[in-house]
C-alpha cells in the first residue's frame, strides 16, 4: 500500500465528481436535490446522504466506485479484498470496513487492517469534503448533516443569529 495509490483514487474520485455535478446541475436546479444514477452498485444515490443509512448514500457511492473502478486493489491485500467482494455482493446498501473477527487475525493482520481502515478514511473524508464544497453552491443545498458529520465548518452568518431579546437586554 502506498500513499500515491490513496491520493491517486482521491484525486480520480474528486474528478469524477466535479464532473458529475457539472453535467447534473441542470437537473438539480430543476429538481432542488442531488439524486443521481451513475450506474455504479444500486445506481441511486443522493450526493447529500451523508448521515445515517448508508442505502444511498455518498458513502456508499463512494464505495462502490473504489470497488467497481479497481481503486480497492491498489491499496487493499487478498484477504480484504475478498470481504470487500462480499459485502458488495451480498450487502450492496453496506460500505466496506476493516471491522472483521480481530480475535482469530495475526498481529501484522491486525497492523495491515488499521492501516486499510486509516486510508478508506482518509479517502471518504476528503471526497466528502469536496462534493460538499461543490454542492454549497446550490441556494437549497442544506450543509446541515455534513456539518454535523464534520466536513464541512459551520459558517458563521449574524443575520441568521436572533438574539432573544430579554437576554439581549441584560447586556445593555
């Protein structure tokens, strides 16, 4: 596993959304949300699902992108591949973790599955984090659940900020 092969998936990920967007913002604007059929795994998804289920989320397109465009390979060994083969197959709304039986894993087992689980990580947050940067750009995108997962910062915006008047008062 090298870090070159979890930034190379980043950045194909990244791209592949940008360019998503950008073709379906016509269609998000007409139909004020980000579904999206992009014939990877249940080929539906909405780009703001970031909490709760993973059925149809952007995690769970994600997952199927690193699964179906071999990005798993690059950094995965033998035994995690076979476990991300079964969870696509029999759980398609799942996502793969490294979260396996740690009591019958070897020690280097174990080390090779924290680091796995490091870089799926890393690649979600930072993928998320972009389609969110992009997504703020529609009027009735609500940041509110990729804020509360932390990837993006709440912005700080007075004019939607209503002081209760009494607790105003004590202040003078």
């Amino acid at each position: 596993m090298s870090k070159e092969n979890i930034q190379a998936a980043i950045k194909a990920i990244k791209s592949y959304f940008s360019e998503e967007i950008e073709t379906g913002r016509k269609i998000f604007l007409e139909e004020n949300n980000f579904k999206i059929r992009p014939n990877y795994g249940p080929n539906k998804f909405y780009l703001d699902r970031v909490e709760g289920s993973y059925e149809y989320s952007l995690q769970n397109l994600i997952h199927h992108i690193l699964w179906e465009d071999g990005h798993y390979k690059s950094f995965l060994n033998a035994r995690q591949l076979e476990d991300v083969k079964k969870i696509v197959n029999d759980e398609p709304n799942a996502i793969y973790g490294v979260a396996g039986d740690v009591d019958n894993l070897s020690d280097s087992e174990y080390e090779e599955d924290i680091v796995a689980q490091e870089s799926i990580d890393l690649i979600y947050f930072q993928v998320i984090q972009h389609v969110g940067s992009l997504l703020e750009e529609f009027d009735f995108f609500d940041a509110t659940d990729f804020i509360n997962m932390g990837y993006i910062e709440a912005t700080d915006d007075d004019t939607d900020f209503d002081i209760d008047p009494d607790v105003e008062n004590l202040f003078g």
